[in-house]
C-alpha cells in the first residue's frame, strides 16, 4: 500500500492550510476513505475509523455551535486525541479558535475547502483510490489506439517497441515502454502509467533512447490510460493451434481483474502496427454489440440449414 502526504492532499484539491506551522510532510495517509465525524462530535465513538481524512460539514458546523463551549472542548479534544490524520472544513467554513487551539496542540494538520461537502468527499475519495491503489510493475509496453488501452506484452526484443513506435507514427500516443505501472483503481478497471524515470521514453536496439514527446509532440504521448485489451507477441510455432475465429474472448489476469488477450504470432514480413490497430477497433465494435466472428458463424450456420432444407 502507497501512501499520501497531507501537503499532496492540500495542494492537489487546492486546500487552504489554517496551520502551516505544522509539518504536513510527515503525516501520510494510506486509506482511501473518508469520514464525516458526526456521530464522534455527539460522542459516540465506536468503530470509529481513526485513519480517514475527517471531513467537517455544514451540518456538523451547525450542531457543534449548538454545544456549550465545556462540552465542545471535550468532543474536541476526544476527536483530535484520537490520532486522525487531519481535519478538513468544507464550503469555506473557518474553525474556530478552540480547534485550532486543539489541532496545534495534537499536531492535527488542520485545512479548509471552498468545494461543498458533497463535492469534496467524492474528489477526495476517487483521488485517494488512484493514489493508493494496488500497484505492480510488468515488462512491456502500454499505448493508446483510437482510445482503447493496448497493453503489448512479450520476451524482450520480439519487437514491442518497434511495434509502438510505428503506432505512433501512425497517430496514436505511447504511455509507458519497458515498464508499466499497473494500478487497480476499482474491481472492473485497471490504470496503467510509467515511472517517472522513463516516462515518454522508447527504447529502439541499435539506435539507444528516443524522446517521443519532443520528436512527434505533446499529441503523441500520454501519461495513464485504463487497460482495455492485451496483446502478447509472441515467435511463430508451426506446430501450434491459434485462434482464426475469435468466437470466445480469452482473458489473462492483473491484481484480480480480467482483460481481454491476443496471442499475435510474429513470422517476417507481419505489421505488427495493423495487427494492432485491428484488435482494437474489432475490440471497439464488440463492446458496441457487433461481433464478427458471430455474424460469420450465424452466416454459415443459415447457409447449412438452407442447403439441408433444399436436399
């Protein structure tokens, strides 16, 4: 599990910090949730998640100014004793002098948001989701072709790279070559990048390190991309059966998700390019209900039953 710094949080939701003199460097968050600290602020606290981001309300402004300030100080006290992560007050709401007091005394980075609470909560949780998602890192090369993400995997130098480049050349964008840093950001989806040390980098055997992005352009490359589709090359076997109809889909596994997967054979004189291109737009017109494979089979199937019928 990765972890987050508050100073990230405040500057990537752009995030007033009411107490800079507190290091928010050294408080890291590493649960994607978040919470709205109602229930605590009435004093009930069990099962309270201690590690989410505690989100501060309209509502929950408007109950705690209903309580003597003897009992506010203690609902305080209890909640920030509890060792939070940090305090956040959403619609431009300004905490009052006695939290402030607390959060500097328990070392509780304290903030406030112009977003609404509704808001905020959901922008917080799905960057925290990206951010600390399950995370592995596996040879090959992500690009995006008309939109889908085409992962191409296999042996080094089957070819992968060459393959990307001349898709790039033919106007699709590159996301990360050699290393690919796969995210899983929900059960159904996977988010794949590069590492910042090789990002918009492609590596050609014989030429030694290209720079897309300052060769082809910003158009050219991209930084994530959800992946769609694998495609594993790999060295022609005379002897093996591949797949000519593409009735059933296979599938190989990331972190517990599925992704649709090609095995490409490789012989002289195949463009890997156009092989590429091709099952990703035949892979773009399945998810829009037309499967070519069925349709031939529906054709050969009535074209049986025809002939049988006129026998």
């Amino acid at each position: 599990m990765y972890g987050v710094t508050i100073t990230e949080l405040i500057t990537k939701m752009k995030m007033k910090n009411v107490l800079p003199e507190i290091d928010a460097d050294k408080v890291v968050l590493s649960h994607p949730d978040v919470n709205r600290p109602a229930l605590q602020l009435t004093g009930f606290f069990d099962h309270f998640d201690r590690e989410r981001v505690q989100i501060i309300g309209y509502v929950e402004q408007a109950y705690i100014n209903t309580l003597p300030r003897e009992v506010r100080m203690e609902r305080y006290d209890k909640l920030l004793s509890s060792e939070i992560p940090c305090v956040v007050y959403s619609r431009g709401q300004e905490p009052d002098e006695d939290m402030q007091n607390l959060c500097l005394h328990y070392q509780v980075p304290l903030m406030v948001s112009e977003k609404s609470t509704s808001d905020l909560m959901a922008e917080v949780i799905r960057w925290l989701k990206v951010k600390l998602a399950p995370c592995i890192s596996i040879h090959g090369v992500l690009v995006d072709v008309f939109g889908e993400g085409v992962l191409i995997m296999g042996e080094s130098g089957i070819g992968k790279s060459e393959a990307a480049l001349e898709l790039i050349k033919r106007g699709h964008r590159l996301v990360s070559d050699d290393v690919v840093e796969i995210r899983k950001v929900s059960d159904a989806t996977l988010v794949g990048s590069a590492p910042d040390i090789t990002k918009h980098f492609i590596e050609l055997r014989g030429i030694g390190i290209i720079d897309v992005k300052s060769l082809y352009g910003v158009e050219s490359v991209k930084d994530t991309q959800n992946i769609d589709m694998v495609i594993k090359l790999e060295d022609w076997d005379k002897d093996k059966e591949y797949d000519r109809l593409g009735l059933e889909d296979r599938y190989t596994e990331f972190l517990g998700n599925q992704v649709v997967c090609h095995n490409i054979p490789i012989r002289p004189g195949r463009n890997l390019a156009i092989i590429v291109e091709s099952a990703a737009v035949n892979y773009r017109q399945k998810k829009m209900g037309y499967n070519a494979a069925q349709e031939l089979y529906n054709r050969v199937t009535q074209n049986i039953a025809k002939n049988s019928h006129n026998v």
